[in-house]
C-alpha cells in the first residue's frame, strides 16, 4: 500500500506571472477588483488541479495571498491598525493600502512594516498590533471562500492559516498589551473559524506554526500552551475536523513534548532543515497521531535522491507506523519556480539534476508508491559526475591567509583620509543604486536579448540613460551619485550572467513579496571571474561629472542567498568562491579611479541559523570573514559601502561593524528607525545611512517628514558619520515619484545642515 503525500503550499503568482501583471494593472486602475479576482481563481484553479492530477492526498487551500500570508491574517482577525481601516476604501484597497502604503484623496498612510520569512528571500508584512486591537473573524472570509471554491471544481483540499502564535510572535505591538493579551480572542477567532470549515465539510484544518522553530524561552513555551490547549479543547467540542499542527525550516526540539502531548490529529515536521527531528521522534511518537514527514526540499530545486530519501524514510519507520507516515514537502513550495517544463533553453541533460515545484509533487509520488521505474532512472542520475572541479578556484582558496581579511589601516584612520580627500558635506547625500527600470528601459533589454538590436545600439542606449540619469542627480543636488543601473535586469542575474559556474533559467520565477519576482540564477558548478563586468559603466559615469559616482557591486552573501545553491559542497566554500571572483572585480574598479564602492549584502541575513547557538559557527564565521576578502585589499583611500535591506539586524549588529566597510546604509524607515538604538547601544563605528524614506511604496514623502526622521538619528548617531538615502534602491518606482522624493531628501539634508552649521556656530553643540 503506498503511503499519503502532503503539501503545504504551492506557488501563487501564476506560471506565467499572471498575479504580478495583473495586480500592477489593478494598482494603476487600469482593471477592477472583479478582474484582479477573476485572475487569482484561474491561479488558484491551476495549482490545485497539477496536485490533484499528481496524486497528492493533502491539498492546501487558503496558501493563496494577493500579497502576504500574515497579512491574511491579520486581516482574517479584522486586526488592521484604525490608520488603514479609516481610509473608507473597498476591501481589497484597505488590503493594499497596509501592504503599500496609500497616498490620495482619501488619505495619506505608509505601509506596514515588512520583513524577510524566516531564513529565505520572501518577505512577510508584520502585522501591528494596539491596545484598541480587537480580534473578531470576519464574516465571508478567504479561508472559508477558498474552501468553498475547491470544492467546487471537485477537490476536497485541507485549509491552512497562519497559526494564532506564529502570528503574535511575529507581530510588533505599539500598546501596553502583549500577546499574551491576544490569547484568548486568537483562540476565539480560529475556532469560530474551524466551526464555519467543519459546516461545509472540511476534514482537516492546518495551523501552520514555523515560529516553532526557533529558540523558545519558557514563557514563549507557556504562551503556545495557552493558546493551543483552549483552542483543541474548543474546536473539539463543537467539530469533528481534524486538527494538523504543521512546522517547517527547522525542528522543535524547544516543544516536542507538549506537541506530542496535546491532542493534535497530525505534526507535520520538517526532515530537511529540521537537524534533530529525527532524534526527536526516536524519544516517542503518539500512535493515535499522523507524522507529516517533509522529506522533499521546497527552497531548493535540485533533484532528489531516491536513495537517500528512502533511507531517511526508513529511519522514520523505525519510530512512525507506515499508516500514521504522510509524506510530504519541507515547507511551501511558494519559494520554488512552477516546472521546469517552461525552459526551453537548458539541455535536457541539465534539467535532469533539477526539480521545481511540479516535478516536486512527482518526486512524493514516486516515493510514497516506490516505483520501480522511477527509482532506476533517479539512480542513473545519481552515479554521474555533474561537474568538475575547478583547481585554479580551489588553490586559490587554498592559498588564502589571514592577511587576505584584514584591512589597513585600521577604520578610524581610513575614515579621516577619505573626509579629507573627498571634502563631503554634513549629512551626504546618496542613493542606493538603480533608477527607475522604465518601459522603454525594459524594451531595449528584451530587444537585445532578441536579437534585434546590435550591440552597439544597446550600449548607446544605456549611455543615454545614464548620462541623462547623472545630469539629473546634479541637478537634484544630490553629493554623491550612481550610473542608475540601466543594463542590469537584476541585481544577482546580472553578475551570475557573467561569472563562470552559474547556468540561467527563462522562466523560473519566485515571488519575492507582492507583486514583485524574481529568477534567481543556479550555482552548477565553481564560480569564478573571467573578465570585468562593472568597469566600462562606471568609467564612462564618472566621465559625465565631477562629483564622485559609486561603483556599483552586489556581495558575495547575496550573491549566494539570492541564488539557487549547490548541494554538493558547503555554503562557505560557494560564498568565498564568489568572494574571489567579486574582489578582482573591487580592485579594477579601483586601478580605474572609482574612489567610492558600493558592495550591496542585502540579504546578509537571510541564511542566519534560526537558533542563536547555531549563528556563528554555521554562518557568520564565514558569511562576515567573505565580505572582508572582498574589499581587504583597496587602498585606504578607497571607501567602501554596503547596503542592508528588509531584516532584522538589530541582534547581528556587532558583527555587521566587523564587516569593516566605511558606510553602511539600511533599510529602516519601514521599522520606524528602530535600528537606530541598536546602533548607539553597539557604539557603532561604520558610518550609516538608515532609509529615510521607503520606496516600496508609490507616496512621496515630505521635506518635513524626512527632517523630523533625520532629526531622530542625530539623537543616536554622530553627526559626521550620518548620511542621507532612501530606504533602497528605486528600479521598481516611477519617474515622477522618485524625482518629488529625492527633491525632497536633499531638501531636507540641507535643511538639517544649515540648522546644525547654526548651532555649531553659536557654540552649542547637536
């Protein structure tokens, strides 16, 4: 008898993006709610049909979002801060509006807070919670629509929410109350919820706990029995449906006794990234419960090896009986492209090694039916060589020192050469890197990659738009300028295209949050450099002006997060690889006279453990020291940026200023600046540019906006190290908005200037 298979979600912006075309369409008002909904049913339909047809016994509904899963949520509980609710906008509006911001007739708010899920590139909007917060269901809610909608095209599908403590755990709270507070209306709602589920004939409801995962503390612990031991009580005592507590990007060594001891129908653990999931059900699984057993790696999308997945589900055996063991994937699939079906370009010896969502639902199959056929053509797989090792790469390594990741002179030195020679004012003003990627931007790209345009014309044509783009920085007023990126699709993309070792994919994309995707390019095989990528671009920007202009890098961390990484070595020795090629990148840009560059490790974080004990020796001892190699080796006068975006770095700060760059800028005006305390508390010696504005939304912030966030970091931070930056780069923005935004920044920095060049004059001290 073939064992069950489960999935806990799959992807949701369309096989051929249809979600992101449509959503953007429906923020410019060019088609209606009815239509943008009319799209998300096809989508839907689509994905839950491939896992019927596939076999899966456990298809997730609700695992559609127009934008985020925790916004849903706090949607769900009606639990939208007053600002949003008061906009007096329809439903899907007042959604957008806390996803994005909203600025107009009826109002003008900022987005929610929004950050990375966990250890991966998706990124999730935190909810906000007051003490005028309320939990109350909303009637005709998605859960029970989307139910409802399965049913209907004839598939009986197991509803899934985010769990009432991963939800409070990952909120902020702006009020006296705690979550603790919102305990007794979570459990309310969520079995109102699972009442309504059970009328119209659901089987099973998932709570999906990843917050599990991490360290818990023992009142973290007491908070997740306080809720679940009220809400089990309650939904068994007016339903008959089955209760599915699902985990995933670790295991739950904190609270493995209390899941198994609470009456849960199912625990779905994590097999892949979850390090001691086996240990722990080798101390006792319940009988009467159901494992859901993720086996198969839904952040990857490299084949799976029959033979080691069937030696792990042997392991599984020992302690699970066969009828009790549902097979299914790590976490959602949401962080995989659809199928590799849609490539048309790789060969079909490459895509043999490769596996995305699609082919991750045949994966289940072949190993719950164990069939013969496809464990033979799997094992034949297996036993070739993908790829050979690259000596110069690994003598390289070899031949590395610690003099290859210190820098000198030490900081304090560097910084007073670099205010010397380069002679900024109070507060410089910068960007992150790109301008807007506009249509025509875009069409000269996909023209070229046609063919049908030569070379020369597409080189011209980005010379235009950065000799336009520079002309305009010095007209703004802004001090220190960039080319604006213009023959980048992306920021990883565009170097992966050039480095050696990387291999492409036209249609793998992933949703990275709302309507934005991405296609993160696949490590095959060892990386390195074989010609300048950057250098010609930033020569010919610095040309247009005198001002200095950044050279324009992505680092070796992000380069490797924002990629599809190998399994076959370690995640230290890709990122030093990748270190390598990037620093013979860093040290011509400087031989060419780029006096200021820009390394970006946006994703820095993005690999951190989720368990503190885990953070330095399984990432951070590698992960800082690969940024070091790159830049060890300028010249003092050289000075070096990073930019971080969209994590939380309050709890890595130390080791962020060990990075040893010259300028750090954050994202944080989203955070509300919080990271400014870390920064004072750390006594922080980089220079810094916290975001003063976020330009993931479409709304210009004021000149008066902007001064009042300035004038809250000069609390924190010494004047001289203070820069002044929106929160990102702004490929993804409009040009008219981006032009009233930076007009305003520099308004505000020379506002700020002039005020503490007043004070300085008079004797007093900011």
């Amino acid at each position: 008898m073939s064992k069950k298979v489960s999935v806990i979600g799959f992807p949701r912006i369309g096989n051929k993006r249809q979600l992101k075309f449509a959503s953007e369409k429906f923020f410019k008002g060019e088609i209606s709610s009815g239509e943008l909904e009319k799209t998300a049913e096809e989508i839907r339909a689509y994905g839950w049909q491939k896992q019927k047809e596939a076999g899966i016994d456990f298809i997730p509904s609700n695992d559609f979002s127009f934008y985020d899963n925790m916004l849903d949520t706090a949607y769900l509980l009606s639990a939208l801060p007053e600002r949003y609710v008061n906009l007096k906008l329809n439903p899907l509006e007042t959604y957008f509006a806390a996803a994005h911001g909203y600025q107009g007739k009826a109002g003008d708010v900022k987005a929610l807070p929004m950050k990375k899920w966990f250890n991966t590139n998706y990124h999730y909007i935190v909810p906000e919670l007051d003490d005028k917060t309320k939990f109350s269901l909303i009637e005709d809610n998605k859960v029970i629509k989307e139910y409802v909608e399965a049913k209907k095209l004839g598939i009986e599908s197991t509803p899934s929410v985010i769990g009432p403590y991963t939800f409070l755990h990952l909120a902020t709270y702006t009020g006296n109350k705690k979550a603790v507070d919102f305990a007794k209306e979570a459990v309310e709602g969520f079995s109102r919820l699972a009442a309504e589920l059970c009328k119209e004939g659901a089987e099973w409801i998932s709570f999906c706990e990843p917050a599990l995962v991490f360290d818990m503390t023992a009142s973290d612990k007491m908070l997740f029995n306080l809720i679940y031991q009220n809400l089990i009580k309650e939904i068994k005592n007016k339903t008959n449906i089955k209760i599915l507590l699902q985990t995933y990007f670790g295991d739950v060594r904190d609270i493995y006794e209390d899941l198994t001891s609470l009456a849960f129908d199912g625990l779905g653990l994590d097999f892949v990234e979850g390090k001691k999931s086996l240990e722990l059900i080798a101390k006792g699984f319940p009988k009467d419960k159901f494992l859901f057993a993720g086996i198969i790696n839904g952040k990857n999308i490299w084949k799976a090896d029959y033979q080691k997945k069937n030696e792990l589900i042997a392991q599984i055996e020992k302690y699970v009986s066969k009828e009790n063991l549902v097979l299914g994937t790590s976490c959602s699939l949401l962080h995989v492209p659809y199928t590799k079906e849609s490539e048309e370009k790789l060969s079909s010896e490459t895509l043999a090694y490769l596996s995305f969502a699609e082919e991750k639902l045949r994966e289940l199959k072949d190993l719950a039916n164990q069939t013969h056929s496809a464990l033979e053509e799997n094992k034949k797989i297996f036993t070739k060589e993908r790829c050979k090792k690259n000596q110069e790469v690994a003598e390289a390594l070899e031949n590395l020192s610690e003099e290859d990741f210190i820098r000198k002179p030490a900081f304090g030195e560097r910084e007073k050469i670099q205010h010397e020679n380069f002679k900024l004012p109070l507060f410089p003003t910068t960007t992150i890197g790109s301008f807007p990627q506009t249509q025509d931007v875009r069409t000269n790209r996909a023209a070229y990659k046609k063919g049908s345009i030569t070379k020369e014309e597409y080189e011209a044509f980005n010379k235009k738009k950065i000799a336009d783009c520079i002309a305009l920085q010095e007209k703004l007023g802004l001090d220190v300028l960039v080319h604006g990126e213009f023959e980048r699709n992306d920021m990883v993309e565009y170097f992966g295209n050039q480095l050696q070792g990387y291999i492409f994919t036209q249609n793998a994309w992933v949703q990275s949050y709302g309507s934005r995707c991405v296609k993160p390019p696949v490590i095959w095989s060892d990386v390195s450099r074989s010609k300048a990528m950057t250098v010609d671009w930033s020569l010919f920007a610095q040309k247009q002006t005198k001002k200095i202009v950044k050279g324009m890098l992505t680092g070796p961390v992000t380069i490797l997060n924002w990629s599809f990484p190998r399994e076959d070595i370690s995640l230290k020795e890709q990122a030093w690889q990748l270190a390598l090629a990037i620093r013979e990148e860093v040290l011509d840009l400087e031989k060419n006279g780029i006096k200021i560059i820009q390394i970006d490790e946006a994703a820095l974080r993005e690999k951190l453990p989720l368990r503190r004990s885990d953070w330095h020796k399984e990432y951070l001892d590698w992960a800082i020291p690969a940024f070091r190699l790159v830049h060890a080796k300028v010249k003092p006068q050289t000075q070096i940026h990073t930019h971080m975006c969209y994590s939380e770095f309050n709890d890595i700060i130390r080791d962020i200023d060990a990075m040893d760059a010259d300028v750090i800028t954050f994202e944080a005006s989203r955070a509300d600046l919080k990271i400014l305390d870390a920064l004072k508390e750390a006594d922080f010696r980089t220079e810094v540019g916290p975001g003063v504005y976020d330009i993931h939304s479409a709304r210009v912030p004021s000149v008066e906006e902007i001064l009042a966030a300035l004038e809250k970091m000069l609390t924190k931070v010494d004047k001289r190290k203070l820069w002044v930056n929106p929160d990102c780069g702004l490929k993804t923005r409009g040009e008219e908005e981006t032009l009233a935004s930076l007009a305003n920044l520099v308004a505000a920095a020379r506002t700020l200037r002039e005020k503490v060049q007043r004070l300085d004059s008079s004797g007093n001290k900011q």
